[in-house]
C-alpha cells in the first residue's frame, strides 16, 4: 500500500516582489527586435525607451528579444538589450527583468 505525502501546515507562500507586480502589469507598447543585429537593437531600444519615457511615465513596455534559437548560434539580442538597459537610458528605467518565456524584458519606465 502506498503512502500518502503529509502537507506541511503553516507554510508561507511564495513572496513576490515588485517583478511579480511587473508582471501582472499589461504593456503599453512592445518592441519586437527579431531579426535584428546587435548594433540595430541596442539604438532601437535606446530609442524606444526614450521615446516611452516621456510618452508613458511609470508603466510597463515590453521588449521581444526571441531566444535566440533561428541562428543556431549563441543568442545575441537578450544581452544587447540588458547592455542598453543599463547605460545611459537606464536613467527612465525603474526596473526590468526577462519575461515569463525568457524571449524578451519587461520594462517599467520611472
């Protein structure tokens, strides 16, 4: 006869932090990057950011990186985008993270 695993009582449930707030959040605007180099996406997200920062203070936008996996190479995009991220811009940048798909960031902007 099998024996039947006892539930812990009492414990605590998973705390989530402000990235569990970013990602309950819907995007306002999405960036798709598939297909571009590194060089092209790091300016488009620079751009983009920018652009949203004034545009849609305080919320979330999404940045599509892909995985990387069409190349059959190292994927280059998702380490483009955190480079862009955390330069110059990451002055409207409040916080961001890879998406629940890890094929993009979501971005809350300051």
């Amino acid at each position: 006869m099998a024996r039947r695993k006892k539930r812990r009582k009492g414990g605590r449930p998973p705390e989530f932090g402000f990235f569990g707030d970013l990602l309950d959040t819907t995007p306002t605007a999405t960036l798709d990057l598939h297909g571009d180099t590194a060089v092209e996406a790091e300016r488009r997200v620079k751009d983009f950011v920018a652009t949203h920062a004034r545009i849609s203070k305080g919320q979330v936008i999404h940045i599509i990186t892909g995985r990387g996996g069409g190349s059959g190479r190292r994927p280059v995009l998702p380490g483009a985008v955190r480079k862009a991220l955390t330069s110059e811009i990451s002055r409207f940048v409040e916080e961001f993270d890879k998406d629940l798909d890890e094929a993009g960031f979501l971005v809350r902007l300051k």
